[in-house]
C-alpha cells in the first residue's frame, strides 16, 4: 500500500513542530493540529521544540538580525526583500525540477581575501535548525570537472 506523505504545494508550506502544523501562505501563517493534515509526515521533519507564535507584534531575533545584514539598523529593504524571499524560498520544499534555483551568499565587498564576519554562517545555521539542509561551504569546492559534486549527487568516482 502506498503512504500517503503530506507535502508542501506550490502555495502552501507545511512546518511541523511538537505541538502542532504551521501552515504558510503568501496570506500568512496558521497553527493546525496534526489530526487536521491530510497525510502521513515523516518523524525527523518535526522540529524538537513548541511552536510560539510572536503575540506582542515585537520583531523576533532572526528578522532582527536579517534587517542588520541587510544594511545596517533599520536595513537595506532591498536587500531585506531578496533575504525574505531566499528564507521562503529555502524553507519551502515544493520545487518545481523545471527552475531549479541554488541560493548562493558571499561578501558584499570588492576584496579578494574575504575575512567572514558579514553573517551568512548565522543566517544559515538558523535555516538548519527549520528544516533538513544540505550545505557546502565555497571554500570546500574545487571546481575538477571528475568530481566537483559527487557529496552532492552520492556519485563516487574512482
């Protein structure tokens, strides 16, 4: 018999948390109870903590810490938008094989010798703790065409 695993659509991500189903849309977000999805999840896709939904309207840490990425204080609203748009992006599993996309941070300075220090092991470390990820750093990559992505693919070469 065939399981029937909930997915995310092309609309709506499902988040799974031990008290209960995140549902979020372009309209927002909303808390369902697990007996109310309509399939199966798998047990390491939920995350080990209660969701608490923000009721005072204060900004979280990580919206906080993606506004100062993003140019300073009150942030660089450009930059905030492409931020909020690769988190969306990233954190839903819908993907559609036909526009594969890749996120890729660097330094916003002119320098050859980046020194780090701009957040994006931060930013990234906080997705980690949302949803299962598969990471390569570029300092790890050496671009040999017999073997450039095989921890990627599982390909071995010999």
């Amino acid at each position: 018999s065939d399981l029937d695993i909930q997915r995310d659509t092309k609309d709506t991500a499902f988040v799974y948390y031990q008290n209960c189903v995140v549902l979020v849309t372009a309209n927002g977000v909303e808390q369902i109870p697990y007996n109310q999805i309509g399939g199966y999840i798998w047990k390491n896709h939920v995350i080990k903590r209660d969701f608490v939904p923000s009721t005072d309207g204060i900004k979280g840490e990580y919206e906080r810490f993606v506004g100062f990425i993003s140019g300073g204080k009150e942030g660089n609203e450009v930059k905030f938008d492409a931020f909020r748009s690769a988190i969306g992006y990233m954190l839903h599993e819908f993907r559609n094989p036909g526009k594969a996309k890749a996120v890729i941070l660097n330094d916003s300075n002119d320098e050859q010798d980046p020194k780090g220090g701009a957040g994006k092991g931060i930013f990234c470390k906080a997705l980690f703790a949302s949803r299962a990820f598969f990471a390569v750093s570029g300092d790890s990559l050496f671009f040999k065409p017999s073997n450039s992505f095989n921890t990627i693919f599982g390909i071995t070469t010999k």
